[in-house]
C-alpha cells in the first residue's frame, strides 16, 4: 500500500526528545558531509545538483533533518558513492516515525496475538492512507504537514503485522458510529469500508462490530489493548488501568483481558460483522 505525497521538502524535522533519531541522523548527516567533501564539491554546487536548497543540505548534514529516501538515492548518484549513501536508507527509515509510534511498531511486531479495541476510530492497523490523512487533519490544534505525513507513513509501515509469517492472532472490534460517519467525505469511507471487508477474511483476522443498538456496552469507559508474546508475557492499556500507560501485571492485564472479552461477547459475530459492513457498503 502507498501514499501518495507531495514533496516539497527533502526530510522531516528530527524529534528532539529521540536519542536513537537524533544520533542515527547526526551520523548519517555526517557520512553525506565527509563524502561530499572528499570529493571536492561545495555544498552550494551539491544542492544545484541534488535540486535542494544550500540551506537545506546544511540541516541534513548538521542531523537537523531526516532525508527522506528519494534524497539520499539522489545524493548517491552525484556523489559516485556507488550505493552506499543509498544503503544508509534502512537506518533512516527505522527512525522516520514518532517514536512512540515506533516503540509501539516494535512490540506489535514481536507480539502472538493481539486484542483490539478503539471507541472512537476505526483502528490505526486497519486504517487506509486516505482515512488516517482525513482524521489527522482534523486534530485540533493542527499538526503540521511534516507531522502528518510523518504519522501517515507510520500508520502504513505498521501493517506489515499482516503480512508476518507465522501469522499473529488479531482481535478487532470495531463501533458502528465510526463505520458511518464520512469522515474525508464519502469516497474515503466506501475506500475504507471495502479495506475492512478485504481485512476481514484473512484468516488470522477476527473483525467485530458493535451495534449501536446494544443495551449494555462494557467498553465505554474507554479503548483496550493487549499484546501477547512468545515467551508468555504480555503488555497491556486502556485509560481506565494505570492513567493508560502500558501494563504488564497480572491483575491489570486480567482486568483488561475481562473488559475487552465481554465487549466481544456483546458485539456481533465476526460473520454477522462482515455483512453488516458490506450492507454499509452498499448504502455508501
């Protein structure tokens, strides 16, 4: 899956409070220095040929910015690096994200099965490019397109848990209001509702949704997520538990495990799920 994104910049701002970032760039800003010195050209005549203002290639170099992949290929091609300012792409790209977003991407990778609850959203794992663009726009106050782009290509870098061979066990339930609203307009809801009912017959997929006409509802207090691992262990987090940060002891993660089964309990099957979001569909 890609975005499509207009770039007006060759990076995106490095997360001061991000040790691993801020080191992993400073030593890739240097790398693009030294080599571009040892070949005699000037950062003037460098940015002419990369097609980047003299300005911008300082912040690079300086690690004031994260060059994005299409920079450094350029980079690679003028300098006569032979593909090895173009390896440095897989450093950058580890640290291209939020970190929290990163930190979670990490677990989410390592996990067996995970449990998966959002009230408010459809989940970010199973968000389009189109619905994440279309909800991150409309925080208030506004992120910055740097920002948004950012966590656009976080968000779409984490859907490789569907593709992990062995595949984890994924656990969704979904709210009927947020398979409704058009959020981004109808063309981003139908694009998103026919994501949803392709997600749904992978077979290490369980995709529920809760009617709006249930009496009872143990999830309104707030999301839950459950991540299990290899080794037996698990990670935890719901706004209810611990203020939301992450837990791992076994009375908050029963607690979690509780709420998050009765919600199941309490929303359609998986299959009555799948057609119910195909009726959507069809009046979209």
């Amino acid at each position: 899956m890609s975005v499509d994104v207009e770039v007006e910049e060759p990076g995106w701002e490095v997360d001061p409070d991000d040790d691993w970032a801020l080191a992993v760039i400073a030593t890739v800003g240097r790398q693009l220095r030294l080599r571009r010195e040892a070949v005699g050209m000037k950062a003037g005549e460098f940015a002419t040929a990369v097609g980047y203002s003299e300005d911008m290639v300082y912040k690079i170099e300086g690690g004031k910015r994260i060059p994005r992949p299409e920079y450094l290929d350029e980079a690679d091609e003028v300098l006569g690096a032979a593909g090895l300012i173009a390896a440095m792409k897989e450093d950058v790209r580890k640290v291209r994200y939020p970190k929290k977003v990163r930190d979670l991407a990490q677990m989410e990778a390592r996990a067996v099965e995970l449990q998966l609850y959002d009230p408010l959203n459809v989940h970010g794992l199973l968000q389009t490019p189109e619905y994440a663009r279309a909800l991150l726009c409309m925080r208030r106050p506004a992120y910055t397109q740097d920002e948004i782009e950012r966590f656009i290509a976080a968000r779409v870098a984490r859907k490789s848990v569907f593709e992990r061979d062995p595949a984890p066990e994924l656990s969704f339930v979904l709210e009927e209001w947020t398979l409704r609203r058009p959020l981004g307009g109808r063309a981003v809801l139908r694009r998103q509702l026919e994501h949803l009912v392709t997600t749904a017959q992978l077979r290490n997929v369980e995709l529920q949704v809760m009617p709006m006409d249930r009496e009872e509802h143990a999830g309104l207090a707030g999301g839950i997520e459950v991540l299990k691992f290899q080794d037996g262990t698990a990670v935890g987090r719901s706004p209810v538990v611990a203020n939301g940060r992450p837990v791992s002891e076994p009375r908050q993660l029963r607690i979690l495990e509780l709420r998050y089964g009765i919600i199941r309990a309490q929303a359609l099957t998986p299959r009555e799920s799948t057609a119910f979001i195909e009726q959507l569909l069809g009046e979209t």
